[in-house]
C-alpha cells in the first residue's frame, strides 16, 4: 500500500493516474492520460462482485448525458470525453443517433456497462425532453435503481416532476445528484428544499460543496467527514483530506446533524440512537441510509459538477453503497393459470427462466431486443419461448450494448440487462424456458396527445413510407398510426409536437422519405333537429327497362339514450303494410338509408342520430329494382334532411390538466379562451398542485401542448380522450360550409 500512496502535508492522499492499473483491474487498455479514479481508501473494501442496475434520469438538459460520459471515463469504458453537442465532431458517446449529437438532446434511451472497484454496473440513460417520457418509462420499468440528476442553478423542474412520478410508479430506489455547481447562481440548499417540498421525498445531503460557482473544488463527505478536491487532468487525481477548512465546520455540523435527523424520521435504529443522544457510527449511517434508500423512504444527495469533472466518482461510490442488487429489490410476475395472481420473482440464476423485452430497435442486421433477465440463466444456442404468443425461438446472438458498439457473450444471469437478434416480438413480451405460464405485468404507456396529418412528396415514395411507418410504431409504443375513414389521410398521433417532428426527420434521413405534414381534419358529423316527412318519386327511362321507385315516410331526431338503447348511431324501421313495395326490396331501401348516412348535405360528414321510418311506396312491375330503391331512398333522406333544420357537430374532447396551484388560474384562462367548460377544478391534498377537468372541442385543442408548457414554465400536463359530439356555433357552422361548397366546386 505504501508503494501505491504517498503521504503529502495536511494529512492528504493523493493516488498518481499510472498507478491505478494496480488498484482497478477492470480497466482495460490503460492510458495514462484516461486515469480512473476514486477515494483511494476505498480500492480495498473487495467482498465479491457486486451488481447494479440504474437509469439516469433529470429534466432536458440537467446535465444527464454529460454525467454518463464521466462515468464511462472514469471506469475505464472509454478513453476520452467529448461534449453532448458534438461540436468536436464526436459527441457524447450515449447519444450514438446523429439527431441527437445535432439536437445536444437524449432522444432514445442508450444502454451501457461499465465496472467500478468489484462491481458490475449497467447504466441506461434516458431522455430529458417530456416528448420522450416512454423510454424512461421503459427504462424505470427494468432497472433496479436510479439517479435523479438536478440543476444545481433550476431546482426541480417540470420533467423532474414527470421522472419522481414514474419512479414512484415502479417502486424505483434512487440517489439524487446535484450537478452544475460550477454556475453562477448554484444552490443546492434551494435543490433539497424542492425535493422536500416539491416531490415531497426525505431527501438529506451526503455531503456539502467546497466552494460555489466558479470556486468549485470539491465536497466534503459528511458520513466519513473527510474532504475530497478533484485535480488533474480532467479530475482524475482526488485529493483526500481529513481536515475541515474553517470556514465550513459550521456548516458540516449543521448538515451532518441535519442528515442524521432526516434519517431517524425513517430509520427506527438511528432514531433511536438520536433519542439516546448517542452518535452513530459510520457503519450505521450507511447501513441505514441503504435499507431507506432500497425501501424508497430516503433519497441520499450527492453534488459536484459532471462538467467540470468533480463529484462523479464519489457518487460512483453512492450507487455501490446506497442502491439495490437485482435480488434485493421485489419484483412481481403474474401467473396466468390462476387468474394473473401475483406471483414474486426469485431472482436466482439457476432457477427457471424469467425474461422481459422492454425495447426494441431496427439495425443493418435486424431487430435488436433489449431485454431484462429477472430469473435464471440466457444461453447462446439455448432455446426460449414466447409466453405471450408460445413461439419457440433459438438464441443466435446474444450481446451487451455499449451505446451503439456490442460486445457478444455467451450467456447472462439473472439481473443482466441484454440485447438479442433474430427475436421477432413486440415491446413488453415476456420471454421463459417454456416451464412456467407466468408474464411480467406491463408497464405504463401515456395517450399521445398530439396528431399530424402526414403523406409522402411523391407516390414513389409510399413503399418506404409504409416501411418507416410500421419500424417506428414497432419500437414505439406512444406512436399511433390510423388512415383517417373520412379524410383517408394517414394521422400519426404522439407525445409532442419534438416527438413527431423527430419521426419526420427520422423517415428523411433513415428512408429517404420526404413528408408533407399539416393538421388533421376533425371529424365533424351531422344531424337533425326536427321532423320531416318525405315523399320521393326516382323514375328514369332510358330505353329498356328504366328506374322505377317511389317511398313515402319520415325521420326524426333519434336522442342519445335512444343510440345507447339500440347501440347504434342510426336506426332504420320499415312500417310498411302490403305489397306496394315488394318485400325483397325491404333490404335495398335500407342500404339506401345507409349510403345516405355516409355522406350529410351541409358539410359531407357522416350523418348521427336519425331515425329513418318507411311507411309506404310504389313500384313497377318491370322498372323497379334493388338498385331503384336505393336510390330512391338515399335521394329521399337527403333531400328531406334540409328541411329538417341539420346541424353540424364536432368532437368534443374530456381534457384532464394537472399543473401548480400557483398556474390554475393562467390554465383556467386558457380553457375558457378554446371555448373549453371547466367541469371541476380540484386541489390536491398538500395545496401544490391542481387538477383541471373540462370539456373543449377539438378544433380547438390544437397546439395546447406548446401553449400549457409556456404558461406553467414547462411543469403542466394534460392528457384527453373522446367525450362527445355537440353542435357548433352558428359563425363556425357557416365556415364549415362554405368550405365545403368551394372544395367541392375546385374538385369539379
């Protein structure tokens, strides 16, 4: 040990870089110029290979990405660092997608593994921009752990909001990370407080900053009370020292009680230490931090600045101490021979295999399925079965994925995060051995809230477009695609209007596709309002035997509970006594009514909530026909639906918005300017935040999205369904039919 450290004055360690070869053996290829480092007082602690599973995950441009890439520096993964925005002409290594390294945004969830001191960590990080919420869904829902990385200048913001709501959703244990303490105006006292009062988590720090903003050396580590300065090149020397500086001991004691304190509201073993007034040890801290960290009642806060590479090895060290291995957190199957019953999962790898494809994505040589291995053992050339559908598959290829590059393996256990080719199934399959009926629950996936009318430039372009269309809706849960029945446009529906406009930039680069977008039509319908009568004559003679039909009866209004009671928008009754017309014909005067509901007089949508009754006709022995009656019917319904004072309806939609309290009345406002009524508006239980329910037509729900984050500074979100349809205001309904009587007239 005295050949590896040097002792320097004020008691400090310092590890030289050419010497830590010795102390990590895990890293390959040394470079002395790429030294990997952490408090050298720690290489020692080697009691078997440890595992981890974690997400990284913040709000847009917290500093996420930069964070992975010193981690990958200082485990050794990778020789260099390169900046997110790719402006060196490299870029971040997770962010493998060239819109990304364009963007300087996460758009796709990478997945990595790297090896600190004796363990094992695979690493996903995720997208920031709420418009991608699905891959950090997918990622939550297959690690064991997380770090939530925050501003140190912003705090919590709006996807830090988004990302504590999903890990909560799956019972996810996390760290928080401090980052960007190197700017001007960083507090990361103001971060903790909106931890505390924000996402309401007992959050305490584990350590306090040694200088702010442009003084940032290091942190004090409040547990082991010992100060850690990163120097070097690039931080790879830390420079461990016992002593205190003055300045700071009011603040360590302050905060070291402060963190025992939050500790005991949790811990029953500290808290009953705190009663006794008796000090824990460093043991018993940790201890306890890590059984309320893995329990999710305490969330330890690490700082430093990813950037400026300092504070990343010691939360390193935070993930080992403070986070699960794969068997120490619960994870629940459902058995599908008794009724989907909970069922918990071993986590043994030499019990039957358990397995969950959580993504999937499209390379030069095929689908490649990211998969989490929860039970048992994955052999190359070994065989597994599909639990959702029972197809058998061989396993060609199985690899590790280092953002974009592979590293082939011949099998992984329980806890490993893998990727396989040659597996064709969809996002969220479970795979086994064949010898249990169990699947992993699903996990969330958001309604898209946002849709774009799109074709292709050219029609030689259709093949591909079909192609790019049905990769992305495969890889993606949150993106719908249906042709529009009345339009016959194809509507792609998503998170966000960034969501779609990446799809569309994506079908350009990767398909050669170039794609005209513009919103989608809404689908209008119409009615009546009074009853009316008809009497319709349909003669025609051509020479031969010609047309012949006459219907007499009438249409009425046909309310919303009656289409409930008859579970269909129309209803058609023949009331017709005798042979005056013929009864094969009964068929083919309904088939009129139909083609008549399909297209209405005043705006061409398709007609709701008419009865139709036929009450009497004519016809003729030789020009009558199936095809006379339907005319005759179509052109009698139609013609008697004009004066039946028709009106236009259009979709309504149930809008369901969640901001701060402090924006209810902005969101309110905004509401009622898009002719929304505001059905209920309640305050949840602590007063932070507020719950919108209203009802808005869908006309005027375009571009809300953008608007919402404007005027709730990104923290508001909404989501709607289908509620209705209800008649349009006089001034819209002449628009709508002029519009429809000029296109009509350009069409001829």
């Amino acid at each position: 040990m005295n050949s590896i450290l040097r002792l320097l004055p004020s008691r400090t360690f310092r590890v030289a870089p050419n010497k830590i070869q010795a102390l990590n053996p895990s890293i390959k290829n040394w470079q002395s110029s790429t030294s990997v480092l952490a408090n050298s007082t720690r290489f020692f602690s080697v009691e078997g290979q440890k595992h981890r599973n974690i997400g990284i995950s913040a709000h847009i441009d917290s500093g996420k990405t930069t964070l992975t890439e010193r981690i990958l520096f200082y485990t050794g993964r990778i020789k260099s660092i390169h900046d997110v925005r790719g402006k060196d002409g490299v870029g971040a290594k997770m962010d493998s997608m060239e819109l990304e390294r364009e963007k300087g945004i996460t758009i796709q969830s990478a997945a990595t593994f790297c090896q600190w001191k004796n363990a094992h960590i695979n690493i996903i990080d995720t997208p920031g921009h709420v418009d991608f919420t699905i891959e950090v869904e997918r990622a939550l829902r297959v690690l064991d752990g997380g770090v939530l990385v925050l501003c140190g200048v912003s705090g919590v913001q709006s996807q830090s909001l988004t990302v504590d709501r999903q890990m909560k959703r799956y019972n996810v244990p996390r760290v928080a990370f401090v980052n960007k303490l190197d700017r001007t105006g960083a507090n990361p006292w103001k971060v903790i407080n909106d931890l505390r009062n924000d996402l309401k988590l007992n959050a305490a720090a584990v350590q306090i900053p040694i200088g702010l903003e442009g003084e940032h050396e290091g942190v004090i580590d409040l547990i082991e009370q010992k100060c850690l300065r990163f120097t070097g090149e690039k931080g790879v020397v830390i420079e461990v020292s016992e002593d205190i500086p003055s300045e700071l001991q009011a603040m360590f004691d302050e905060k070291r009680e402060e963190l025992i304190e939050k500790l005991a509201d949790a811990d029953d073993e500290i808290a009953e230490m705190f009663l006794m007034e008796e000090t824990p040890s460093i043991e018993d801290i940790k201890a306890a931090i890590r059984r309320q960290t893995i329990d999710c009642k305490f969330v330890p806060v690490f700082m430093g600045s990813a950037f400026k590479n300092k504070g990343v090895q010691a939360l390193l060290d935070g993930v080992l101490d403070y986070l699960p291995e794969p068997v120490e957190k619960d994870n629940f199957a459902l058995d599908r021979s008794k009724g989907e019953e909970l069922v918990k999962i071993s986590g043994k790898p030499d019990d039957s295999l358990l397995a969950l494809a959580f993504k999937l994505e499209e390379t030069q040589f095929g689908q490649l399925t990211y998969m989490r291995i929860y039970q048992g053992t994955l052999k190359k050339g070994g065989q597994i079965v599909n639990v959702n559908d029972g197809k058998k598959i061989k396993l060609a290829r199985i690899v590790r994925m280092h953002s974009n590059d592979m590293e082939e393996i011949d099998q992984a256990v329980a806890g490993e995060v893998v990727a396989m080719f040659g597996i064709d199934c969809r996002s969220m399959d479970t795979f086994s051995d064949g010898s249990m009926n169990l699947a992993m629950s699903s996990m969330f996936v958001p309604e898209p809230v946002m849709s774009l009318a799109i074709k292709p430039a050219n029609g030689k372009m259709q093949t591909n477009f079909g192609k790019a269309l049905a990769k992305y809706t495969k890889e993606d849960p949150t993106l719908r695609v249906k042709v529009d029945d009345q339009t016959k446009e194809t509507i792609i529906s998503g998170m966000g209007e960034l969501h779609l406009e990446v799809y569309i930039e994506r079908m350009k680069r990767e398909y050669e596709v170039e794609v005209i977008s513009g919103k989608p039509n809404v689908n209008y319908k119409e009615t009546i309002s009074t009853r009316q009568e008809f009497n319709y004559l349909h003669k025609k003679q051509t020479g031969g035997s010609g047309q012949y039909a006459k219907v007499i009866g009438y249409i009425e209004p046909l309310t919303t509970d009656e289409q409930k009671e008859l579970e269909k928008i129309n209803d058609f009754v023949n009331q017709c006594i005798g042979t005056n017309i013929p009864p094969e014909y009964y068929s083919s005067c309904e088939k009129g009514t139909n083609d008549a509901m399909t297209q209405g007089s005043l705006v061409g949508s398709e007609v709701e909530g008419v009865r139709v009754v036929l009450q009497d006709g004519a016809s003729h022995a030789v020009d009558s026909s199936d095809q006379a009656f339907r005319t005759a019917m179509a052109h009698a319904i139609r013609s008697a639906m004009k004066q039946a004072k028709p009106s236009v309806l259009e979709p309504v939609m149930r809008v369901e918005i969640d901001c701060p309290a402090d924006f209810q009345g902005t969101v309110v406002a905004g509401v009622n300017r898009r002719m929304g009524l505001i059905q209920s508006s309640d305050m949840n239980e602590d007063g932070s935040g507020v719950k919108v329910l209203a009802e808005v037509p869908l006309a005027n729900m375009f571009g809300y999205s953008t608007e919402l984050r404007s005027n709730t500074q990104g923290k508001g979100e909404f989501t709607m369904e289908y509620y209705t349809h209800t008649p349009v205001p006089k001034n819209v309904q002449d628009e709508l039919e002029k519009k429809y009587r000029d296109e009509r007239a350009a069409a001829e």
